[in-house]
C-alpha cells in the first residue's frame, strides 16, 4: 500500500497508472486480456530497476 502511496504522489506515477488502467480497460473489451498482463508484468519489472526504491 506505501508503494502505491508514493506512485500517486508522483505525477509520472498518476500518468502511469492512468494510462495503464486504460490500456488494460481498452485491451479487456477487446479480449486480449493476455497481453494486457504482460504489458502490466512489463512495466511492474521497469518500475523495479528505477532508482529510488
């Protein structure tokens, strides 16, 4: 939860997770949910290699 916290306070964080949310909304209605998780996975291992954490 303190990771999620400190992502919203950050406006790249609020970006991210805003175009993430999306792309994964827009992805579900057209069925490919699949890739919608591996981009998630993607971009939870990126987030990981940044400094600051």
């Amino acid at each position: 939860m303190q990771a999620l916290k400190q992502l919203l306070h950050h406006p790249a964080g609020r970006l991210g997770i805003t175009i993430g949310l999306t792309a994964g909304l827009m992805a579900a209605f057209i069925g490919e949910a699949s890739k919608a998780l591996m981009f998630v996975g993607l971009c939870r291992f990126l987030a990981r290699r940044l400094p600051g954490r």
